[in-house]
C-alpha cells in the first residue's frame, strides 16, 4: 500500500493534465505513492492520456464538480497521506517529498499547502482566513509585495488552495470529505473549517513551492466557470454566513450574475 494518494480531478483540460503527470514522471516523489485522475467525463481524451501516462483513472459518467470528484478518489485511494493536485500545476523535483516532510514535522498540522507560483515564478495569495465580506474585501486589497513577503514565511493559516493540498486520510475522513454542494470554488476553504473545528490545524509552508498555471483549467468555460463561481459562494454563504446570504443573493440578481 503506498504512503500517499495523489489525485489529480480532470475535466477537459488534457494539455494541463498531461503537463502535470509528466513533471511528476520526470522527477518522482521519494514517498511510497499512487496516481488517481479523477475525470468528470471529458470529452478531449484526458482519461485516455492519463491512463497512457501511467495514472490510475476513475471515469465518472458525468460532470460532478471538483469536490465530488475529489471525493471519489479519496474514497477509491488508500494510503495514510492525500494529496490533492489540479490538473494546471506542474510539480518541481522534491516538492511533494518536501511538503510531505513538513506536515510530519508539525504535529498540530492536519492539512500543509506549499507556495504556489505562475509560470513567471511570482507567489499567488493561496491562503488566508476564512471568508467572511470583510476578508473578501481585504483579498482584494492584497498588493504583490505583500503577497511576495507573506508567501515567504511559514504560518498557520483558516485555510490553503485546494490546487495542491496535503492531508492525513484520518483527518480528512473526520471533515466528512469535501462538501459536494460547493460544485467549484470555496470547496477547500468549507474542508479546511471542518478540519479546523475538529482542533486540527492548516499549515502554508514556502518549503515546497509548485507551479499554478491559474484559470488554464477554467478557459474552455468562462461564462460557466463564473457561473459556478457564484453558486459556491452563495452556498457558502448560506451555510457559514446565513445573515449575509439573502443580501448576496439580492447583490448577484442586481448584477445579473445568479
């Protein structure tokens, strides 16, 4: 039985998967580990390629959105450690093994995300506290030097990207998995609560750093992935903040947006 479960959620984007897979295939991790793409019927040939390049492959019948998916291959996977991963990352040599080692090391730490960057190196925001309308505010406000400084330095966090997210099975498994009512988006920051509201901690670590070539999975759909977007966070809302929920709703029909 491998150590680690990585499981990758595909759905049309199988230039990204196949970029993905093979920065792993250059330079696999040390750890005892398996391949899972989980696609949500593709019709690109992504399930094919992944099969191609080595990867066990979960074909679902349809597109059941990224925590649902993530979910099936949680539970089809074994392994004491479980790595969500996008399709739109490439993963550097050592970067899984250095994540792996981190969590290990902080007792206190359920979950570990690593800096994620784009294709020009810069730190994109993948933390933060757990959205509320004041902590969307500040988000935006966040400049590059901030982003830059506070990526830099390693911290407990409310929450880390879902884009690469490690986690010990017997935590994830107490959250109840991924709630499967947010179809994409706010997916990871509903699953780091749990994890939290069980005395678990999340841990950002700049001592593994993956590449996050952002939004390249959501450009085959934009109208559909904003679409998607709102939902989520209505369905946030409406779980976490229910006070505010009735004046988002009235704010997206205002916009035209739900």
């Amino acid at each position: 039985m491998s150590d680690l479960a990585i499981v990758i959620v595909s759905f049309n984007a199988r230039a990204d998967l196949e970029a993905c897979l093979g920065s792993m295939a250059a330079h696999p991790p040390a750890v005892s580990h398996e391949v899972i793409v989980v696609d949500n019927a593709s019709t690109d040939g992504s399930a094919e390629a992944a099969r191609a390049a080595g990867a066990r492959v979960i074909a679902l019948d349809r597109n059941a959105g990224f925590a649902a998916a993530n979910n099936a291959g949680i539970r089809d996977s074994r392994g004491e450690l479980i790595l969500l991963l996008n399709s739109d990352t490439i993963v550097p040599a050592g970067a899984i093994d250095a994540l792996v080692a981190r969590l290990r090391a902080v007792p206190d730490a359920a979950v570990a995300g690593p800096r994620l960057v784009d294709s020009e190196g810069r730190p994109e925001l993948s933390f933060g506290r757990m959205i509320s309308p004041l902590d969307e505010y500040r988000q935006k406000q966040r400049t590059p030097d901030w982003i830059k400084r506070e990526t830099a330095r390693e911290q407990f966090v409310d929450w880390v990207s879902g884009a690469c997210l490690l986690v010990y099975r017997a935590d994830a498994e107490r959250a109840g998995l991924m709630d499967e009512r947010f179809f994409l988006y706010t997916e990871d920051v509903d699953f780091c609560h749990a994890i939290r509201a069980a005395g678990r901690k999340i841990l950002f670590t700049p001592t593994a750093s993956v590449t996050h070539l952002r939004g390249r999975s959501r450009a085959s759909a934009p109208e559909a992935s904003r679409r998607r977007y709102r939902e989520s966070q209505l369905a946030f809302y409406e779980k976490h903040h229910p006070a505010w929920a009735p004046l988002l709703r009235l704010y997206l029909r205002l916009k035209g947006e739900l």
